[in-house]
C-alpha cells in the first residue's frame, strides 16, 4: 500500500492541537509522534512544533536522528 504524500500546507494541519493528530516530517518522511508524552499538545520542549518539517532543526538537537526510529511513518514529505 502507497504511503500518504504530504505537501508542508497538508503537514501543517497535523499540528496537535485540539484534538487534530502530531505529525513531523524529517529528511522526507513523515513521522506520527501523536502518542508521544514528548508531543503533549504538539509542542517538544517548547522548542518545536509539530506539523512541520524538522530536518534543519534536527542538527542542534540533544539526541540524533535515531531518536525518530520511535515512530510509525505514515508518509512523505512533497518538496
């Protein structure tokens, strides 16, 4: 089955806010960190947001890229 592709106005709608699910692309993939504790209400560490694109922001991050492992993809990122 084909994977959902996102353009980053689609992505945007996934922001985890009231009620909507928590979705972040990285290096082209979509990510779905919804049932993340770390995700409450689509904010990371009140640094980050979901429903965005975080691969430029991942290079300053306290953990690497693996920490994405963590979750389902659900789709691609439309450049």
């Amino acid at each position: 089955m084909d994977q959902k592709r996102f353009t980053r106005d689609e992505l945007a709608e996934y922001d985890g806010r009231d009620g909507a699910a928590a979705y972040v692309a990285y290096n082209g993939r979509v990510y779905d960190v919804t049932d993340s504790p770390m995700w409450e209400d689509g904010e990371h560490e009140f640094e980050h947001e979901a429903g965005a694109d975080l691969t430029d922001e991942m290079e300053n991050a306290p953990h690497g890229k693996e920490s994405m492992n963590d979750f389902p993809v659900v789709g691609y990122l439309e450049e």
